[in-house]
C-alpha cells in the first residue's frame, strides 16, 4: 500500500503544477473591432476595439468593453423563449412599438452576414468586424 502511493504522490503533484501553470497564463484573448451603427438618425458610426477568450463568446467581449471604455454602454434583455437579446448600446433601446432593435452582424471583405445566434451563443473569431447597427423591421 505504501508503494503505491508514494507511487501517485509524483504524479498528483505533477499535475497540480501542470494545472497551477495553464491558469495562471490565463486563457489566450482574440481581437475584435465592434462598429455601432444606427441606420434611424445616421449618426456617425463608432469604433472600438476589444478582445474575446479563444473560444469565448460576444458576450464576454461586450462587457469588456464596457468596463474598459466609457463611452460604451449596453444593456440585455432576457428573454425565457430566445434567451439574452441586446436591448440597448450608448443609450439607444429597440421598442416593439416603433418597430425597432438592434441587429448584430458579422462584416468580411465588405461582405455582411447576419448572426444566427445572439450575443450570448456567438463566438467571434479573431480579428472580425462585429457590427452592431440600429434599425427597424416591418410588421407582416
């Protein structure tokens, strides 16, 4: 009995240096630039730049930014149906009534793509445009 565990003493201390040196680097961050655009009053556009954590979400990225910047703010909404919807940036809410919300879309080599998923799902790859644009939808 004795053998083996002086046998797994090693190994156990091993992996607790292994584990204490990956968190203490932390995980690796991704740049994004974010744009925020509102099509309604053709203001002019705004530029930031922050990061994501490799394999992080736009979430994560959002919150940075607002923490680290101020002249950036947003709020969420938390819907029980189709979970976390960005409700307002800098001030600015969508309103069903006025048929108005805030899109979120991806931009490379000026092509635009819309997210199939929101803030809270989507992981942003390194160095994309991410576009947050006010606009309006019509009622079918």
């Amino acid at each position: 009995m004795a053998l083996r565990t002086t046998a797994l003493l090693p190994v156990g201390f091993l992996l607790l240096l292994t584990r204490g040196a990956l968190t203490d680097a932390g995980p690796a961050t991704l740049p994004i630039r974010l744009s925020v655009e509102n099509d309604i009053s053709n203001m002019t556009p705004e530029t930031h730049f922050g990061s994501v954590v490799e394999g992080g979400v736009l979430l994560g990225a959002l919150r940075r930014l607002q923490e680290t910047q101020r002249d950036f703010k947003f709020t969420l909404k938390d819907d029980p149906d189709f979970g976390l919807w960005l409700e307002s940036v800098n001030g600015v809410a969508g309103n069903e009534h006025d048929q108005t919300y805030w899109e979120i879309l991806s931009e490379s080599s000026g092509e635009y793509s819309k997210l199939d998923v929101g803030v809270g799902c989507y992981k942003p790859k390194a160095n994309e445009h991410i576009i947050l644009r006010f606009s309006t939808w019509a009622r079918q």
